[in-house]
C-alpha cells in the first residue's frame, strides 16, 4: 500500500518513548489508523456494535497482545482510559505500551475519572498539509528561518490561484490525493456529507443531536471563518441564513460536539502583554481543521472562491493557518492570532516553546496586499519594540500564488513553497 510520510509521527514516536499511552486524536478519515500501524505491533479495532458490548463487558481483554497495541476507536468504550491506568502501573515497562485512536472524545466525558498525567499523551493529528501530499514545493523551511536562514528568492513556476482554490476545496484527506481534480472532490464532497454519521452511536447521532442543526451552525461557521465572530453574531446568523432561531445554551453544546469531533479549530489571541494602554482583543479567531469542510458548507467550487474574492480571502486564511498549524506542531509550536484596539492585527503568530516566535500575514497576493501586510508587520514590530520586549525572529506574508522572494525586512512566500 502507497503511504505518504506524515509529520505526526515525529510526535508519536517521542511520545511513545516517554509515556506508557499515545492517544492520537483527529478527525475521521485524516489517516490516523494508517500512520499508527507503522508503531504498532498488533491491533484491535472498535468498530462494530457487537465488538463494542463484548469489550464493554471485559475491557481489560483487549489490552493483552504485543505492544505498541493499537486500539482503534477506543472512545467507543471510554472505560479504556481507566482500564489502561490501571495497566500501565501493573507492568514493568510503563513506556510505549499503547496506542489509541479516535475522531471524537468519549459521549460522556464522566466516563474519564482521572486525567492520565504521567501515562497518557495526546498527540493531535490533522489532514495532510501540501508538504506532505508532495504538493508543496517547500522551499522555505519554517524552522530554517527562525534559525536565521535569511536568503530566500525561487521564482514559482506553473501555478496559479485556481491551483489554490481547488486544494482548498479538496482538502487534505487522504483518499481524495488522486490525479483527476474533478474526482478528488467528489471525494472530499462524499466525506464531508458523512461527517453528522455514526455507525455505533445510540440512534446513529452524536450525543443525541441533529444532523441538521449540526449542518447549519456549520454553515454559519463558514460564513464566519477566519473572522473573530462571537457566539450571538452566529447565533443571529443563523437566525438570518437559516431562519432557525437556537439559543445561546443549545448553540454552545453543538460548539461543543464539533470540536470534540475534531471539526472545528480555532485559534487563541496572542497577548504580548504590552505596558501601553491599547486594549488587546482575546476572542479567538474561527477556524476549521480543514478549510474543504467551510468550502462544502457553503457550496463552494474552486471556481466560485475565484468569483468571490471575500470569501476566497477568508478561505485562505482558513487554508494557511491548517498549513502552519501542522507544520510547526512538528517542533512544539503553535499559533496565535493578534489584534489591538486600535485595529491592528496580525493574522498568525507563530510561537515556539523557546520563546521564539514570528509575525505572519496572510493575503491572497497582489501589490496593494503585499504593501498593506509590509505595513501592518512593520507597526506591529515597532509597537514592540518600543515596549522593549524581544522582537520576532522574522516577519512573512504568506500568499496564495507569486514567487518567493523578501523585501523591506519581510519575506513573501507562497502556500505551495513551505514546509516545516
């Protein structure tokens, strides 16, 4: 079988050597069972009604076979959790023991009595960033740059915005990597249809709740993305696109569902704790784990993102923030967003558990964008600088086709040039 390296298993290797349970977490179909068999040494998947009962009568059961033991789906019988606590402190060898895969966190999170510290990793798998799918000419090094690599010129050839639009809409999965466009997203169309479906759960619904309601605060997710829209502009949103009225406690518990299945991702604000008085805005920013899912809940082709240049920005900025997310999660890093009460902003930072961290613009590309993001990194560096905090390691504009090249201090780097 093709199998195409993935970036995670640098995190699942380390976490195997360092605790006794690797839990790795993502949405369905983003290729964590496949990436996991390359660890493991024998498996057990929870995959039917039938499998379920029987370990749910004996969990322990399933723990005996060579390790790393895979258990696929393991939130089916979230008992496992407890069960796997209780094994790892009776052996000899408390690493490297176990590996558990699932697309959701348990129904019922009562079912979870202790936290795992000590024994249990959680490591986070997304789809395939363009690096990975071989559809990134990576370039540029993420992680090069912040150690102070700072020549970068590459002229990038054959590719263009359509190319942009259409892996956007096609998203990272897996299944939908092949050659003909026009079937790679009829591929991610037939995944993203099944997302509100579960074979195993009481009355095939997630936590008892609507696929339609799911669909349409989805829709009103997208509509949103990338922006910092508090619950009651989707909440009256909805009540507006939809003409479906959900109050605030409902609206929070679908909230919930979907990040639990991986769907949605936002991102935290980025407090740089200035001594000024300028209010620093916290809400995070909307985000998806992949932007194909904000492209099929509204019906977008790479075509329409071509017609609509708002949304097309949203999108991209959707698309950039999953790219950078997945590449510098391969060094412990994350992504924040920032913005003062001024307006100035900055549409990703990206920060490194050594302190380090870099200012990043996102723009589809063109002049007037180009000098609009120069200028909005620049102000932002200057405001740090005069309050004497440590300046970023560099400053990027991430566009969505054009060559790579730097100028005034900045480096312009197109999606399909990165890597971590």
């Amino acid at each position: 079988m093709f199998y195409l390296k993935r970036y995670v298993e640098k995190q699942i290797k380390e976490a195997l050597e360092t605790s006794g349970v690797v839990v790795v977490a993502g949405p369905k179909f983003c290729g964590k069972t496949t990436t996991c068999e390359l660890f493991a040494k024998s498996k057990y998947v929870l995959d039917t009604k039938q499998k379920i009962k029987m370990v749910e009568a004996n969990p322990e059961a399933i723990l005996i076979g060579e390790n790393p033991r895979l258990i696929d789906e393991w939130q089916n019988v979230p008992d496992l959790w407890n069960c796997v606590r209780t094994e790892i402190d009776h052996r000899e060898d408390k690493f490297g023991q176990f590996i558990f895969t699932g697309s959701s966190t348990p129904a019922d999170k009562n079912d979870i009595y202790h936290s795992g510290s000590g024994r249990i990793v959680k490591v986070t798998m997304r789809p395939m960033s363009l690096f990975e799918s071989g559809e990134s000419k990576g370039i540029v090094s993420l992680i090069d740059l912040f150690c102070g690599d700072k020549k970068i010129f590459a002229v990038n050839e054959n590719y263009n915005l359509l190319d942009t639009a259409f892996y956007i809409c096609r998203g990272g999965w897996p299944l939908s990597l092949v050659q003909d466009r026009e079937r790679a997203l009829k591929i991610t169309n037939n995944y993203c249809s099944t997302l509100f479906e579960f074979e195993n759960s009481n009355n095939n619904k997630f936590r008892n709740k609507k696929p339609e309601l799911f669909k349409m605060i989805l829709r009103s997710y997208a509509r949103n993305v990338s922006t910092e829209a508090r619950k009651s502009v989707m909440i009256y949103d909805i009540s507006k696109h939809e003409d479906r009225k959900i109050d605030e406690e409902v609206f929070d518990q679908y909230l919930e569902a979907l990040n639990d299945l991986y769907i949605i991702k936002d991102i935290e604000a980025w407090n740089p704790n200035f001594r000024s008085k300028t209010v620093m805005i916290t809400s995070p920013t909307r985000h998806f784990v992949d932007t194909s899912i904000a492209a099929y809940s509204l019906n977008m082709t790479p075509n329409d993102l071509l017609n609509d240049p708002h949304t097309f920005g949203l999108m991209f900025e959707d698309f950039a923030v999953k790219e950078l997310s997945i590449y510098v999660s391969n060094y412990g890093g994350e992504i924040r967003h920032f913005r003062d009460g001024n307006g100035l902003e900055c549409d990703a930072v990206i920060h490194l558990p050594n302190g380090k961290y870099a200012l990043v613009e996102i723009k589809l590309g063109g002049e007037e964008m180009i000098k609009e993001g120069i200028t909005d990194l620049k102000s932002i560096e200057n405001k740090i600088a005069q309050n004497g905090q440590n300046l970023p390691s560099f400053k990027m504009i991430i566009t969505a086709t054009g060559d790579v090249y730097s100028r005034d201090g900045v480096y312009i780097v197109p999606i399909n040039a990165l890597k971590a």
